[in-house]
C-alpha cells in the first residue's frame, strides 16, 4: 500500500501580494510587508466565522512560514519537504488541531492553495483605469538589480547633500540669514519689468566695491563674527552644527572671546579629520590659546555669579536679560533662541 503524498500548499498569489523591490534584494526574509486594510476581502473571510480570530491568527503564522519556504510563500521545510499539521504546529507553537481547522477553511476561501494548480482565486486589487492587462504565462519582471542600486545610491547621496546645507544654514547668524532671503527675493524684481522703477545702488557699489572673482573662482564667503566663522568650518568638516556645550568650552578657554587669529589658525589644518569635535577641543585646551588658568579659575561676575567669561544672564524685575559681562556672541546667540528679547540687547551689550 502506497503512503498518500503530502501536498505541498503556498499563500495564493505571494509574488505579487507580498513581494516589494526591497524584499526581492534580501536572500532570508526577516520581515514581510503585511495588508492593513480592513476593508479587504480576504480579511473579511477570515474572521467572518464563529473561530475567525483563531483562523487569522494561524494564517498570519503561516504567512510568516511562507517568507522562509523554499521557493517562497510556500509552507515547505528548510529541507524543501512540504510541512504537514504536525510539523506546523512544532514550528509555530500553535495548537494542530487548530492549525488543521484552519487550513482547511482557508482552502475553501483561496487564501491556502495547492503549489501545484493554477490559483483558483484571483487577486483583489483592481487594475487601474487604463493599465494594460499582461497576455497569459507572461512571466514577472524582475527590476534591474543595476538600475536599481544607482537609484539608491543616487537617493542616498542626495539626502547626504540636503542635511549637509541645512546644517550649514543652521550654523549662520540670524542677521546673516536675514541678508540672504533679502538678497534672494530682491533677485527676482527685474527693473526692465517696471519703466518707472529705478536701481538704487547697495552700500557696496556706493563704496567701490570689488569685482566679482573671475571664472572657475569662487569668493570667499564673509562671517559678521569670528564665532560664526567657527560655526561655518565645523560644519564643513563635521557635517554637524556645533554644540552649545563646545562653543561655550572654547570661549571659555580663550577668555570669554573667539579671536580672528584662532579661526584663521584653524583654518591651516585641513584634515582629513576623524573626530572634528575632539581636534577643537584638543587644540583649544593648548597653553598657547588658552587664556591664564588663574585667572579662570578665579573669574565669577559679580552682578549674575557666571564662573565663564563671556557668559551670563540675570534677571531684571520679572524678565530675564543678558548680564553686562556677557558678550555680544552670547547675547545675539540668546536672542535668537528666545531667551531674552532684542529689546535687552543694547542693555546687555553696553
């Protein structure tokens, strides 16, 4: 007496229901995208039954089988035999006799087929209005695995450069990036547009201003502070905003002021650098920038008790305000968080 051959059964239609460009990549799947439409057909089969809870349950067990069979979606072993109620029941730590409730009804629904007949349930996704129906036994295309990973590459490298310019962007004065939405919108007003209107010359064309460097040069840009010119060279070389933390290390160590000569001394060391926030700090704590230890460690401001040159607030009534000590760095930096109000700056200042 011949022993009856186990059948080997797979999710219906797994290429194309469960298939994505990213899953096609990956030779173990260790996810798979999962429906979450409720309205869906095959979810309402499911659970439309006195045990549908249970009956989902297992097939999102199954499912979850299937994306590890050989080929995929179809409920088969790492060996490739196909797996039986018990041998489920073993891999999922579902209860057989629930397993075999279910698969038999998810036979019945279409959802469960037989590896070898045609699938007797179609997909429920409609094609949309218009698309071309492919001819029958046309086979899957593949996507261009070529194609595909200059796409991504393209992609990745494009969100590399966007997160490097807002960094940047981030990294300018508030007056700084006020001047360059003025410079920008008044780019677009065309006097030839308007005979009535006439050019008024800027402040820099009034005083001589230089000519714009010749081609295949580009002009250096300029910094309102030299703080803001260390903010600008960590980005460049960090890829990130300096932190408040370090900004305030280095002032502190160079006396509550950032000096022109520091930057341009920075400036000469062009990398490459591994760890651009351990080069400013290692160079900063040198004894040849940093201002007398004495005197640090000796420095409070009598009016706000701050232990850091160049940095203080106090508060005046009920408002907080920069404390006179602070300099003008600290303050423009405050007033731009929304910590004291421009209205104080003067005060603060002088």
């Amino acid at each position: 007496m011949r022993t009856p051959k186990v059948k080997t059964l797979r999710i219906r239609d797994w290429e194309h229901r469960f298939e994505k460009n990213r899953t096609r990549e990956i030779s173990v799947m260790t996810w798979r995208p999962e429906p979450t439409d409720l309205s869906d057909d095959v979810y309402l089969d499911v659970v439309s039954h006195p045990d549908g809870a249970s009956h989902y349950g297992v097939l999102t067990a199954l499912r979850n089988v299937a994306a590890r069979g050989k080929p995929r979606g179809t409920l088969t072993m790492e060996n490739g035999a196909p797996h039986t109620a018990k041998t489920l029941a073993l891999k999922t730590r579902l209860p057989e006799n629930v397993i075999e409730a279910a698969v038999e009804r998810l036979l019945k629904i279409g959802e469960l087929e037989n590896s070898t007949r045609k699938s007797r349930v179609t997909s429920h996704i409609l094609p949309q209005e218009g698309a071309v129906i492919p001819q029958a036994g046309a086979g899957t295309p593949h996507p261009d695995k070529k194609r595909l990973e200059e796409k991504t590459s393209s992609t990745s490298e494009e969100k590399k450069s966007e997160k490097k310019q807002r960094a940047r962007e981030l990294s300018r004065s508030p007056q700084q990036r006020t001047a360059d939405r003025k410079i920008t919108t008044s780019s677009f007003v065309d006097a030839d547009d308007d005979p009535g209107s006439e050019q008024t010359p800027t402040p820099s064309q009034s005083a001589g201003a230089a000519d714009p460097p010749p081609p295949g040069k580009t002009a250096e840009p300029s910094y309102a502070t030299p703080a803001d010119e260390l903010k600008a060279l960590h980005v460049e070389y960090a890829g990130a905003p300096i932190t408040q933390e370090l900004l305030d290390h280095v002032r502190s160590r160079l006396g509550g002021e950032i000096s022109q000569q520091f930057v341009q001394e920075l400036r000469t060391h062009r990398g490459p650098f591994r760890n651009y926030q351990g080069f400013l700090r290692d160079h900063v704590n040198k004894p040849r920038h940093a201002a007398s230890a004495a005197k640090i460690a000796q420095y409070q401001c009598e009016l706000c008790g701050s232990d850091v040159p160049g940095v203080g607030l106090r508060l005046q009534g009920r408002e907080v305000v920069a404390c006179s000590c602070a300099n003008a760095d600290y303050v423009a930096e405050k007033i731009a968080d929304g910590t004291i109000t421009a209205q104080r700056k003067t005060e603060a200042v002088n």
